[in-house]
C-alpha cells in the first residue's frame, strides 16, 4: 500500500432546504462581499432567490456573474478576476453543476496567483493561496464538490485543451447538497452525472493488480449502488431518496476515499476530455463510450481486477476460463449503458475516425505526458486504437 494522508477539509451540507444556510455559514469565514457564480439558467431563480435573500440576511453584500452556455475556459476566468480585483469580492459561491464549480475554483485561484493556466496545471507549480470557494450543488456526478481539482479550458491558445488545475488550494470551504434540486433535471443530465461518478471510480478501481480487498468493495459496492439507482430514477425521476443515493455516491466517487493508499489512472477521463471539449457533448455520455473501449482494449493486463468486476458488480456466472468472464462481465456492462439510455460508440455523439489523431495528441497534451494514464501509460497508437474500437 502507498504511504498517504488524507484530509478533506470540506464541510458538507446536505438536505431539504439546506442552500438557505449559505449565508450563515459564508458569514462564519468572516467574508463580507460575495461572488455568485451560475450559468444564468432560468431553472436558478427560485433557488437564486433563497441565496441571495440567505447572504442578505446575514448582512454580507451580494454580487453576481451570470454566463449563459458557460464553460470553465481561462478567458471567462480572466473576466471572473478582473471583477473580483474591480468589486474587492472575498468569498465566491458557485451555484450549479460542475462547469459552473470549476469555473468558480478557477476564478478564486488566479484572483490571487499570477499568471497563466498552463502555469499551474498537472502539478507544475502549486500555491496554497485561493479565496475562500464554496458551492451549491445541483447536479450530481463531477464530484467537484469533494475534489481538489478543477477541469479548465484554455481557449487563449488552438487548440482548445481542457487541462486539469491540481490544487489542495481550491477546495470548497463548504459544499450544499440538496438532492430535491435534481429532481427536475433531464434525464439526459442525470444519467450522464452517475456515469461520471462511476468512471470516477473506475479510475482508481482498475489500478494494477493492487490486492487491496478493502479498496476494492468499497468501489465494488458504489457502483452496484450508483447502477441500481440508475434504473430506479428512470422509473421515478422525483423520488428524493433516490436522487440522495446519486448525491452522497457522486460525492464519495471524487473523494479518494475508495482510493487510499492506491494508484490512479485517469486514461478514460484524459482520452474523453479532447472530444468533449470538441463535440461538445455531456461529459458523462463521452465517458460511456471511451470507457467500454477503453475496458476492451486493456482487461487482460489486470485481469484478476475485470473478473471480480464481472462477478462481484456485473453479477455474471463464472465461464470455462477467466478471460471469457471477464469478456462477460464486459457486455454485460455494455447491456446495462444500453439499457439506461447512454451512448456506446462514437458514430452516436458525432465523432468521425478521422479525428481520431488529433484527438489521440491533444489527449497526450491534457495528460502532459507521451502516455496517456498512470497505470495504463497508453502510447498514441494504442489511445487511437481504443477509439477504433470505440468507433
């Protein structure tokens, strides 16, 4: 097992009514002058309505960036920093979903630390100095609510990387969680959201052969979790309690909780994030089709980890060799993304094979490796031939 330590200084807020308490405890850090952050979308305003009342009341001042169709991209972050040098802000609230997290982490970062995103991304220079970011939750999935990581684009340069920003700095101070806000999400959305989680524990899941039992069915039993509440909310979208177990799973998926002591990959995430950003699809959808491929192409290098995954959470019946479990477990997997709604192929989200280069590079460039992935250390050919399979 690797040495580690593990802290998680995020208080978590979770329940009905619970976005009224932003105020009291935004109020607690001592802050006095505070940054919304959303996407401008009109499902907010009631929600909206409830924060700034909230931060009102408890006599701080409340100021707002609304960006219809946001992306976390620098230049919206350079837009976030001038006005929060402009306003004398001290503390940002994100209100929304991971784009709007992350585009808030982005901005209480480089309010306070010069210069570019490149800078700072995968590790390449670290600072302890953020304003004070926190968030209201209203879907599930990203687990940027839990992270010290924000997905960013920089759109200053062609082409188009969506980089990871590593930073304990911009954890949330604290995270509201209300599962009633995701009742009335499009299923599209919330289908894609429990996805992501699960490939967020794939990640640290398919680690090599580990031997670390606990760590395992900690994973194991989260995404038998996350698969079964998928089936109940297509059958009943407003059932709180099943928009709860998305909730609380989505958060531990992020938390490397289910990871301690063990390595991580990210392959799946850093092959998605260049057609995403591209294609401009539901993170969560594109992650359904690389990871399938992704599974395809490298279960035999831990294939004691894809059989317990074939029998343990696929619930398939032994086969007369390990592989052809494996392989098992694999269409099972695949009969359930179908089953669920969520795409297999990249013909069905618009990628054509002859992007599969460029996109396979710009991976290496988000990675910030010749290798895609820790564990996987996957090579330009083989990531282009993962979305050959894909295909």
């Amino acid at each position: 097992m690797i040495d580690f330590s593990f802290c998680v200084p995020t208080c978590f807020i979770l329940g009905k009514g619970s976005p009224s308490r932003a105020g009291s405890e935004i109020a607690k850090r001592g802050a006095t002058r505070v940054l919304i952050v959303d996407d401008g979308g009109s499902y907010l305003s009631s929600l909206l309505d409830t924060v700034r009342e909230s931060i009102r009341d408890a006599g701080l001042t409340v100021l707002e960036m609304h960006e219809k169709a946001i992306k976390p991209s620098f230049s919206f972050i350079s837009k976030g920093v001038e006005f929060c040098h402009t306003n004398n802000v001290d503390f940002i609230l994100a209100v929304g979903g991971g784009t709007v997290m992350d585009s808030a982490k982005g901005i209480a970062f480089f309010s306070v630390n010069e210069g570019d995103l490149t800078d700072y991304v995968s590790y390449r220079k670290e600072s302890s100095r953020c304003l004070p970011v926190a968030c209201i939750v209203t879907l599930s999935g990203t687990g940027s609510e839990v992270s010290a990581t924000a997905m960013l684009i920089d759109d200053l340069h062609e082409p188009n990387i969506k980089y990871p920003l590593f930073q304990e700095s911009i954890r949330f101070v604290f995270s509201i969680m209300d599962p009633s806000l995701t009742c009335s999400l499009p299923m599209g959305h919330t289908l894609a959201g429990a996805f992501d989680a699960i490939t967020h524990i794939f990640e640290r899941y398919f680690n090599g052969p580990s031997g670390y039992d606990l760590q395992d069915r900690m994973c194991e039993g989260v995404i038998s979790s996350i698969m079964a509440n998928m089936k109940k909310v297509i059958e009943d979208p407003e059932n709180y309690e099943t928009r709860a177990q998305l909730q609380i799973a989505s958060t531990l998926a992020n938390s490397t909780l289910l990871g301690l002591g063990c390595d991580s990959d990210w392959a799946v995430h850093y092959m998605e994030n260049p057609i995403t950003t591209e294609t401009h699809q539901l993170h969560g959808s594109t992650l359904a089709v690389i990871a399938l491929a992704w599974m395809r192409y490298c279960y035999d290098r831990d294939l004691p980890k894809a059989v317990n995954f074939a029998l343990r959470v696929m619930q398939v019946l032994p086969r007369e060799n390990n592989r052809k479990t494996a392989l098992a477990g694999i269409d099972a997997f695949e009969a359930f993304l179908r089953e669920v709604g969520l795409p297999t192929r990249l013909s069905e989200i618009g990628l054509a094979s002859d992007r599969f280069e460029e996109m396979a590079r710009r991976a290496q460039v988000t990675a910030g490796h010749q290798y895609v992935g820790n564990i996987s250390r996957l090579s330009l050919d083989e990531v282009q031939a993962i979305y050959k399979i894909a295909e």
